[in-house]
C-alpha cells in the first residue's frame, strides 16, 4: 500500500502534468505543422518568456492568469513583430522569426537576471528546463476520503493549468474545426469566404502561448518546441487527414509523455547509473526518437517504404520493357532472345534486369532455356498491352500532340508504363489499327489460357 500512495504522491501528479500539457501542445501543434510554421511554435516558446518574468515581476505573484496575461501579450507582440518585419522589411518569415525570438529570449534572460538581483522566489532552471521532479501531491490514505472533490481540488496546481489548458484546446478546436480546417489549408479562401483567417491565426498563436506557459512546468521553455512540434510532425507522416492527424498526434503524445517520464529513471537502472535523469529531457529525447523511427518506417511517407516503392516501380518498367522488346523480336521472326542481349537492349542495372527476367521466368511469362528467353502464351498476352500502349501514345503524340514522327518513340517509351484507357476508346474507333508508323497496334486475348507453351 505504501509503494501505490508514493507513486500517487510522487509520480502521478507529475505524469499528468506532462500527459495534459503534452496533448495540448501536439493538437496545436498539428496545425502549426500543417501551416508549415514550426519555427513559429519555436519562436513563441522563446518569445513569451519576458512576458511571465515581466508579470511575474510587476504582480509579484504566480497566479496562472496574471502569468498567462504576460505570456499572450508577448506571443501577441513577437508573431506582430514577426510580421512587421516580414512585409514592410522585406525579410524572410524565417530570418524574421529568428531575429524576433532570439531577442525575446535575450530579454527574459535578463529579467530573470534582475529578478535574481532583486530576491525573487523565481526558478530559472523551472522556466528553462522544466523541472516535473517538483510536482507531487499528498492526498488522504483513506480510500472513503480519496474521492471527494476536496481531494482532487487539493491537486498541484500545474495539474489543474495543464489540464485546463488542454480542455480549452480540446474546446477550441471542436468548436472552430471547420473554421481551423480552412484556415490552414486555405486562408485566401477563408477570407473570401467571411472567416477572418488572420484573427484565427492570432487566437491560435494565444492557445500557443497558453500550451507553452502550461508546460513550463513540464519541459521548459526550451524543450516545449519538441513536444509542440515531434508528435505532431510524426503524426503527419502517419496520415492524409486532418481529424486523423489530431487523433494521431494526441495518441503519440501520451506515449511520449509516460514513456518519457517513465524512461528517466527505468534506462539509466537498465544501464547501471546511480541516478535517473532530467524527465523532461527523457520526454523530448523520446520524442525525437520517435519521430525518426516514423521517417524510416511510415507506410506511406516512410522513407524505407518510398524506396520500395521505388524498387517496385523499378522491377515493373524492367518487366515491361524486357516482354515488349521479346515482344517486338517475335515481330521480326526471333522466337529466342539472348539473356545478354536483353540486359544491352533494355538498360537500367544489370541487377534489376537479371531480377526483372527471374521474377518473369516464376511468373510463367517468358521461358528461359540455354541462355536464351521466350515468350509463353501468357507473356505474349501482357507484351500485347505494352505495345499497344506504346503505339497509341504514339498516335496520340503524333495526331493531337503534334509532334514530328522522329520524335515519338522516345517519349512513348516512357508513356507505355501509363494506361492508355481513353486513347482506346478514340482512336481505335476509327482508325485502321495502326500506329503512325504503319505497325499493327495489337489487340488483346483477355480469353487466353495462360498455358507457357512456346512455339
């Protein structure tokens, strides 16, 4: 019983604050990322440091409102002198970006400095780093107690601004889903359609703020721009959607948030330190991680999905274009093709070529005998498609794209890997078949038996 009240004491209260602050960032995140401003997340993050140290100085007090005051007023003035800057100094967003919160964040490091001189209870490694390992909470060891709400509104209050800050955030973005939605994609559009897309984006540069100043606490102010931007930037690699990416970013960072907490203290065990580490640099050391294991593996925009796209793509074109040159020698009376033969006609690396002919030969589509390739019946079938593809661009070149005939094979090379289902249904309507060469465009037995006998 003693080890669950610790963890309740010591651990959950922290958890929480992480787990809440890091959603709200992620959901805001998500759209900083699809409005491809990210450094804008960056900036904010720095720029509304002078603005808590400045409340927190005038009101000598550390109520959330006053505190978050200061922050929206300085997220407010860096994103206006971020834009000052860009239009009428004709700066680019980035540089400007950059010129604006370096400055801000120079300016709340020496209010901090002046705060220090003037003995004021205020944590600059809390403000800078983060510091959960502060949060804890003793609630009743009576379970008849435990469930009252004097209990829960006894929680630390970085629990309740976390969670308040990420119920807002939830709010905001069901209420003005539609409007958010048009606004990213489409301001202009949004504009012409009645939404005043620069007023969302300054409500959305404030909720930014308010998710930062929420997770001081959590991660500081220098590593909240990896818990605004990583699940989000993750997510987006993950999905097309934008409910989706909400969903997704939200999930991602609930992992990273107890897995982070969580790793702080089981890896440095696992490695044999003496002591855990900064919990909030084990979150954002999980964050990045996880977004570079969804570069690699996404299956979609994965970079090691791309490449077998790409391998894929690759093998297929070798296909096509070793059944369409066998395709073309039986044309002149060759029913044997040389294996070297093929590799010299069709290009590309002697690997993809030598894989294109094996995976064909297991396919039953070319016979390979002696050094030599052929055709089977159901090859032959599949080498018609390819060249009647290949001859009805062509005569689309010529006729419609105007092109010389000495120019067209080329190019028609490269097409005949596309459908030319449209091409069909006009060309061989009325004419006699033929490309503008005068060869026969080939029709198609779709009633084949796909036998490999070879002739």
């Amino acid at each position: 019983m003693d080890r669950y009240y610790e963890y309740i004491s010591l651990d959950l209260p922290a958890i929480l604050t992480a787990l809440f602050a890091s959603i709200a960032c992620a959901l805001l995140g998500s759209f900083l990322v699809l409005r491809r401003q990210s450094l804008m997340g960056d900036a904010i993050s720095h720029a509304v440091l002078p603005g808590i140290v400045g409340a927190f100085l005038v009101s000598s007090s550390r109520n959330g409102f006053v505190v978050f005051l200061g922050a929206a007023a300085a997220a407010v003035l860096a994103v206006l002198l971020v834009e000052f800057i860009h239009k009428l100094g004709k700066v680019e967003i980035g540089a400007a970006m950059g010129v604006v919160f370096s400055s801000f964040f120079a300016g709340g490091v020496l209010l901090i400095e002046r705060a220090a001189a003037r003995s004021v209870d205020l944590d600059a490694d809390c403000l800078l780093h983060g510091q959960l390992e502060s949060i804890f909470w003793f609630p009743p060891r009576n379970a008849g107690e435990f469930f009252t709400l004097a209990t829960f509104s006894a929680l630390p209050p970085e629990v309740m601004t976390s969670f308040t800050v990420m119920l807002a955030v939830t709010i905001l973005i069901i209420v003005l889903y539609k409007e958010l939605q048009l606004a990213t994609f489409d301001p202009a559009h949004a504009t012409a359609l009645g939404f005043r897309a620069p007023l969302l984006h300054y409500l959305l540069m404030i909720f930014v703020a308010a998710a930062v100043v929420a997770s001081f606490e959590a991660v500081g102010s220098i590593l909240v721009i990896g818990m605004l931007i990583c699940p989000a930037a993750a997510a987006r690699m993950l999905t097309d959607r934008l409910r989706s990416q909400l969903i997704v970013s939200g999930v991602l960072a609930s992992f990273i948030a107890a897995g982070g907490y969580a790793s702080a203290t089981i890896v440095p065990w696992l490695a044999g330190w003496p002591h855990s580490v900064n919990a909030a640099g084990a979150m954002i050391s999980l964050a990045g991680l996880t977004l570079g294991a969804v570069i690699l593996i996404a299956p979609r925009h994965g970079i090691i999905s791309r490449r077998l796209r790409q391998v894929f793509l690759a093998l297929r074109i070798a296909e096509e274009d070793i059944l369409g040159y066998l395709y073309r020698k039986q044309e002149h009376g060759e029913q044997r093709v040389g294996i070297a033969e093929i590799g010299c006609a069709v290009g590309g690396s002697a690997y993809c070529c030598r894989l294109a002919i094996s995976l064909l030969s297991a396919g039953g589509k070319i016979l390979l005998r002696s050094g030599t390739a052929a055709l089977t019946d159901r090859g032959r079938n599949a080498a018609a498609a390819i060249i009647r593809n290949h001859r009805l661009w062509e005569e689309y070149l010529v006729e419609d794209a105007g092109l010389q005939l000495r120019e067209v094979h080329t190019i028609a090379d490269q097409l005949e890997h596309l459908p030319a289902t449209g091409l069909e249904e006009h060309y061989m309507s009325h004419t006699a078949h033929r490309d503008p060469h005068g060869r026969p465009i080939p029709e198609l037995d779709n009633n084949k038996p796909a036998s490999t006998n070879v002739k």
